[in-house]
C-alpha cells in the first residue's frame, strides 16, 4: 500500500525525497520514495554462485 509515500513522478522537484521501498504491481515493480528512513533490522545473506558455463 503506497501510505504516505510518492511516486518518481510525483516528487521531481523536492529534493527531500528518497528512495525507500518498492511497491509490487501486476507488471513489476514501482520504486516509492519518502522523507523517513525506514529500519531494516537485518537482511539475508546472498550467496550467488555463477559457474563456469562454457565447461
């Protein structure tokens, strides 16, 4: 649910705003910005392994 924050199109001219989450659509995802950090306490570990392919 965008909340209180804004979309790109909506904030092209007030610095004040950041990135600070993304909403989920039917077609992808938007980027939503607002003035206030959110927390993350903590994030997964990725370990992304990329073989060799030509093998």
């Amino acid at each position: 649910m965008k909340g209180a924050y804004k979309y790109l199109k909506e904030i092209t001219e007030n610095g004040a705003y950041y990135q600070v989450a993304w909403q989920k659509l039917a077609d992808g995802y938007v980027a939503l910005y607002g003035t206030t950090p959110i927390q993350i306490r903590s994030l997964p570990t990725l370990n992304d392994i990329f073989e060799d392919e030509e093998g």
